[in-house]
C-alpha cells in the first residue's frame, strides 16, 4: 500500500490549521513552517528551503522533498484565497497551473 503525496506531506508536516508566516515582498509571497520555508513568485514558480540545513537559502530542495513543498504550497494558496487582503492582484491562472506543475503538485 502506497501513501498518497498529501498524507505523506500531512505526515511530514503537521495539521495544516498550525500556525504558519506568510509574508509577501518583491513581488512575491513566503511561507515559513518550522525549519522550511517555501517562497513563489507569481510567473517565476517556486523555491523550497530547508532553513536548518540552508540557513543562507542557497539550495532549492523542490527536488529533495517534494511532498512537504506540495503541502507548503497548498496552504500558502489556500491562506490567500481565504484572505484576500494579504494577496495582490493574483497571477493568471496558467502563472499559478505552471508553478504548481514544476513541482509536481499538477500534470
């Protein structure tokens, strides 16, 4: 039996209602959960960090663990689309398909 990517992710990450940063700045937004960090600028995708491991956020880890990007990913969009006022005018819909299909979140 195989774990989907989402329990995998819930699994790796806690509860998704857990406190969570999300900050936004240049044009782009930052989600922070214990020592990983996800940031997505609309248009150019995403980046992934592990800040225990990369405290100078030199590395992309996407590749590392993409499970636990997935799950960064999915509450940094979902806490936008719940709270608008935090969100700029939002990319297009194909900015946001594309980014979530480089990290394996869609195909």
């Amino acid at each position: 039996m195989s774990l989907s990517s989402g329990f995998l992710a819930l699994l790796l990450l806690g509860p998704l209602q857990a406190a969570v940063e999300i900050k936004s700045a240049n044009g782009g937004y930052s989600i922070e959960r214990d020592s990983l960090k996800l940031v997505w600028k609309p248009g150019s995708g995403f980046a992934f960090y592990d800040l225990k491991a990369d405290p100078g956020q030199a590395r992309d880890a996407i590749k590392a663990n993409p499970a636990a990007a997935c799950a960064l990913a999915k509450m940094l969009l979902d806490r936008l689309r719940q709270d608008p006022a935090k969100a700029k005018p939002p990319a297009s819909s194909k900015d946001v398909e594309e980014s979530l299909r480089r990290i394996g979140y869609t195909r």
